[in-house]
C-alpha cells in the first residue's frame, strides 16, 4: 500500500474514505471517495451493476469506467473538494497534479488490475477548443499520471468534430452524435490501455475513444476518471 504522494508543492494522502490534499503543507481538503454501492461497470454511484440500467448503451469495446470520487455539476446543489478542483483545472493546469496524485493513490490501494496497463491515453479536446483553452485537461492528467505510475504516455486519438456531447439533451442524440467522433492513429495489437479524462458524465466519449483504440488493435481498453458524475439532485 503506498499512503502518501506528492510533486511540484503538493501532497496527496491515502485516508480513511478519502484522499487528503495539501499545497505547501496547508491543508485543502480530501477527495471523498466511492462508498458501496456503486456500479461494477461504469462507477456511477448508488447502485449496484444489476439494478444500474445506465451502461446499457456503451459500446462493448469499453471495459469499464473506474473512478476515486463524485463529481456534482453546476446543476447540483452539492459539491465537494473533488468536484471544485476538477473545475478549477479548466482553468489552471495545476490543478492537474493533485488529481494524478490521487488517481495513482486510488490505483495503488484500490485499482490494482490497472497497474497492469500499456500505455495512458487521454480523452482529447477538438483542436478548436484545446487552442482557445491553451490546455487539454486530460493531456494534464495523463501525463503526470503516466510519470507517477511508470508508464508510456501517447496521444493517438484525434477528436474530428468540435461537438460537445454534454450539451446535447436526448439520449438518442447523443448516440447519433457520437458516430465516428474520434479518430486514432497507431498500431495497439495486443496492448491494454487506459483512457483518461477528468470526469464522466453519459461515458459516450470514452466508450467512442475505446471502440476507435480496439479497431486500432487493442485487446483491452478501461477507462479512469477524477469523478463520476451525480444525477442525483
């Protein structure tokens, strides 16, 4: 078990529930985690696998979704310290670190099986919108945790269309809409990847990553994100 982590100023503990924060040894909260029950395939939170009824419409080539904690949207009239750092990194690229941190804690102590994976592959923003940004949050993410975890960071996943499913209020839509969404260069054959972004909310972009990586040859493809979203208000 590996209890603590830290780089470039902060600090990142394993505890009791959550994982606690620090910056220059002050304290800024912990990341809750996922208490029981949560569902085995898409870690959406307060329900089982069997009574989930939620990941029925996620391409098969998408293992599972893995995630430490909840994310609230602004719709919600809850939060939590997760969910304010995941915003504050659409902002700020620091921000970034103690998310890897607690991603590499949560993998260490709870996600063993990922330990196991190729490669680290983010969730890409259009070109578009990653100009106007200046940043990909994912890219962010990525790449520390690659370099926490020992592992080979690529970037092989081209989003082809500035479409935010997010935005898009029927199911059906988001389904259509996400036909041919990304695009992936490369050679995976045999490979096991690990997706990641900073939030999962439908979990149609990872699943539309996912089958774009196995019909590059991959032979397993999980998906690890900060927080899942709460649908529940």
């Amino acid at each position: 078990m590996i209890r603590s982590l830290s780089s470039d100023s902060w600090e990142c503990t394993w505890q009791s529930g959550g994982v606690g924060v620090k910056l220059d040894t002050k304290n800024l909260g912990q990341y809750d985690l996922l208490q029981e029950p949560y569902c085995g395939r898409c870690s959406r939170p307060e329900v089982t696998e069997e009574n989930c009824g939620f990941h029925w419409f996620l391409d098969e080539a998408l293992h599972r979704i893995y995630a430490p904690g909840k994310y609230y949207t602004t719709l919600n009239f809850r939060t939590n310290d997760l969910t304010r750092h995941v915003l504050a990194l659409k902002k700020d690229q620091k921000y970034a670190i103690p998310i890897a941190l607690a991603l590499s804690l949560t993998l260490h102590n709870r996600y063993r099986e990922l330990l196991d994976v190729h490669f680290i592959v983010p969730v890409p923003l259009h070109p578009d919108k990653r100009t106007k940004r200046g940043f990909d949050q994912a890219e962010e993410i990525g790449q520390k945790l690659a370099s926490l975890l020992s592992k080979t960071f690529i970037s092989p996943l081209v989003k082809t269309r500035n479409v935010s499913i997010h935005s898009i209020p029927r199911l059906m839509d988001k389904l259509e809409a996400v036909k041919g969404l990304y695009s992936c260069t490369g050679d995976y054959d045999g490979k096991q990847l690990l997706l990641v972004d900073d939030i999962a909310t439908s979990g149609l972009d990872l699943a539309a990553c996912a089958k774009a990586l196995k019909e590059s040859g991959a032979f397993k493809v999980d998906a690890l994100v900060a927080g899942r979203t709460v649908f529940r208000y």
